[in-house]
C-alpha cells in the first residue's frame, strides 16, 4: 500500500503556477490572500487516523495532480516488478484523472476503484470518471469485487 498525500509549499516557496493555482482555488486576485491548505503538521495533511501506515507501507507526497511527477511511485512499481494498480481516493477530478492518464502513458494499467472514489466538486468527479471509463486504458471496477479478487490470494 502507498499512499500519497498533496503537499502545499509556503507562500514564499510557491512558483508562478502554483501561486496562480491557489489564486484560483481560493477565488482571489490577490497573491498576498492566499493561504496554502496542506502545510505538513496541519490537519489537512495528515492522513485520518484510521488510514494511518503499517510498518511495510508507505506515504509519498505530491505537490502535482499526477502521482507520478515528481514521486518516486513509477520507480517503485517498476523495481516491484507491477504493471498494474489500484487506485481510490478522495479527489476524482483533481488526483486520480491526472494519475490514470500518466500511468496509462507509463505504459501501466490502472484499476479504479470506482466506488472507494470521491470528489470534490461531484459533477467534475463525475465527468473524469466517465471519461477514464470511455478512455478505456483503465480497468474499472468496485470495492467488492477487488476485495473478491484480492481474498483469492
């Protein structure tokens, strides 16, 4: 199991696009309004206590949608030997589309959990699954369904 979590840099540390990025988010037009939203140490970071790590997992973080950019994930599941994955989450729309499609450039094979998925703003999150589903480089598939395939092993 790896999780990863978004990661926001300090106003300070933040580039052109990132500033811009929560300008947007945060419906300002002042750069000097915005507040970074996932600082480490805040309760927006950290990961709820009922999903807290195993000693043999890990948590990468991310400052991009992809999981892949900038993580060590893609050499990860290569040195595993993995052309597959399971994916869920909490951000549809803004985490799990831009990671399907990377790994699907990567040359691997998503498996969304559709139902252990959530979104931000719903119609959005609707919207990037349907079109992972059209797209048709993911497998799509359910909680019971993978827990099945995962108990027969």
């Amino acid at each position: 199991m790896i999780f990863l979590r978004h990661l926001s840099m300090p106003r300070p540390l933040m580039g052109a696009f990132q500033l811009r990025q929560a300008m947007a988010w945060q419906r300002t037009d002042d750069p000097d309004a915005v507040h970074p939203w996932f600082l480490r140490g805040t309760p927006g970071f950290e990961l709820v206590p009922e999903l807290a790590p195993r000693d043999d997992e890990a948590i990468l973080d991310k400052i991009t949608f992809s999981a892949f950019e900038g993580t060590p994930l893609a050499m990860i599941l290569r040195d595993l030997g993995l052309t597959s994955f399971a994916i869920c989450g909490i951000a549809t729309e803004i985490g799990i589309d831009p990671t399907v499609r990377h790994a699907t450039d990567l040359g691997l094979v998503p498996v969304v959990v559709r139902d252990a998925c959530g979104a931000g703003h719903h119609e959005a999150g609707e919207r990037a699954m349907e079109n992972i589903a059209f797209m048709g480089d993911a497998i799509m598939t359910d909680v019971q369904a993978i827990t099945a395939a995962m108990t027969k092993h």
